[in-house]
C-alpha cells in the first residue's frame, strides 16, 4: 500500500461510521469497474459475453428468472 492511501485511509477511519460506508462502496465500485473492464477488453471476450446474454436470454425464455428491482 502506498503512503499516499495509507494516509488517506487513515482520514477516513475518524469519520462517522456512515461515511465510511459510504466511501468504501465508491471504492468497490471502482474497482469492480476496473475488474470489468480488464475482462471485456481481453481477446475473445466479446464471443463469451455473447454466450452469456444468450444463457440468460434462454433461461428467461424458460421462465427460471425473476424480476428484481436492484439497481445496480
């Protein structure tokens, strides 16, 4: 870990509980984004995300989904 984020993790420990939350999940959020993104850019990634769409497609079409309201 570098200086830089040890620094600013430790600013972030004096804040009210909520805040912190509240931080951690904009944190995830980046690097799930950053996660995502260094698989779709990978040869053949596209084909697989295809096969995906289509698995889902197919199993809706077969009434094994639910609707749900997240919002991811």
């Amino acid at each position: 870990m570098t200086e830089a984020l040890r620094a600013v993790l430790d600013e972030i420990e004096k804040l009210p509980e909520e805040e912190q939350n509240r931080l951690a999940e904009l944190l995830e959020r980046e690097v799930e984004e950053r996660e995502w993104e260094a698989i779709t850019s990978k040869p053949g990634s596209e084909r697989f995300l295809s096969k995906l769409v289509e698995e889902a497609l197919e199993e809706d079409r077969a009434g094994r989904t639910v609707e749900s309201d997240d919002n991811w």
